[in-house]
C-alpha cells in the first residue's frame, strides 16, 4: 500500500495555530474586550506592530483583482456561414489564418 501524501507538515500546524493566536489577540485589543482572565488587553505599539508583520508573514494578503479588459460574446444567429463552418471545423472566430508559403522555419547557420 502506497504511503500517504501530506498537503501539511506539523510545522504548517504550528505555524496557522500561531497565527491564529496572534490574530486573536489583535481582534480582542482593536474592539476593547476582555481576554480569559477577565482583564482588558493591553498592547504596546511596538507589539501591534510585531504581530501585524507576523501575520503578514503567515498569512496571505487578498487583493481586489479588477478586470481590465473586454468580453465580446457573439451570438450564433449573429454569424455569418463561414464564421459557423470554422468553428465546426475546429477552428474559432478570430483565430489566426494559416498563410501561404514556407510552412518550415528557416534553418539555423
């Protein structure tokens, strides 16, 4: 029987289940709660700072993507018979057209 591929090490674990803390600890001292002590959390610049950076390191950034670019969607009735037969044959609306000529490329000296 074949072993088992694993998607995780234990340091991958560790790594997330500290991450998570950390994350923890800031939420708790952004919105003013109490920690399982009972007591308000306090944190120093220099540790909001330390935990950002950490995070930063173990946990991936999610960026607003935007597209840029057009969609041209051509509806079937919209093409012409020559448009529909290309594409029957395997080929695609816009697709560069084989030219005549040399089909192999020339050689190297």
């Amino acid at each position: 029987m074949a072993a088992r591929k694993r998607t995780w090490t234990p340091q991958i674990v560790r790594d997330r289940m500290r991450a998570a803390a950390i994350s923890k600890r800031l939420q708790q001292f952004a919105l003013g709660e109490k920690d399982e002590g009972g007591l308000p959390v306090n944190m120093t610049p220099a540790q909001v700072t330390a935990a950002l950076g950490i995070l930063k390191k173990c946990v991936p950034d999610l960026s607003a993507v935007e597209h840029s670019g057009e969609i041209a969607h051509k509806h079937t009735r919209d093409m012409t018979d020559e448009e529909l037969a290309a594409i029957a044959a395997g080929g695609s609306v816009g697709a560069a057209v084989e030219t005549e000529g040399a089909s192999e490329p020339p050689s190297i000296q």
